[in-house]
C-alpha cells in the first residue's frame, strides 16, 4: 500500500474533474479524496496498490473531456490521511 498526493492544473474546476477522478478511484479500488482549491488546481490523494495509483496518475494527465491539463505534480503522501473511500470535496 502507498499514497500520493498530485496538484494538477489547467481548466480543472467546473469540468466534471472531481467527480470523474472519484469514479477513476473507485474503479481502481483506491482511497482518497479530490477536492479543488482556492487557486483554481485541483488536490488528488490517492492510497492503495502502487500500480492503482500508476494508473490513475496517467488518467489525471488527461482528465475529463471537457478538463485541459496543463500541469501535473506528483508529492509523497502519508496513507494516514485517506478516510476509508474516495470522496471529494
């Protein structure tokens, strides 16, 4: 089990992001949350198998249809902080 903490930037807000990242997670039997933040990026904390988490990272590169990411990054993250689903906020 690992975590990740991504800040991804670009058209993310008011694009279906954090719901679609959500339905990703989920797909992907991660815990977490995706919530978006005062400076227009969108937060990710994803935790669970490394390979779950490979593969959501290359979905957040992309985002939704109607998202443009500019800018991905990626932090270590403490598996601590995930409640026991992926919500957003």
């Amino acid at each position: 089990m690992t975590a990740a903490r991504f800040f991804i930037e670009g058209r993310v807000q008011g694009v279906f992001f954090r719901a679609s990242t959500r339905q990703q997670a989920e797909a992907l039997g991660l815990r977490g949350y995706a919530r978006n933040l005062q400076d227009g990026r969108v937060e990710v904390l994803a935790v669970g198998d490394v390979q779950a988490i490979e593969r959501l990272e290359h979905w957040l590169k992309q985002g939704p249809p109607a998202a443009h990411v500019e800018r991905i990054e990626r932090i270590a993250a403490d598996d601590g902080e995930a409640g026991p689903d992926f919500e957003t906020a």
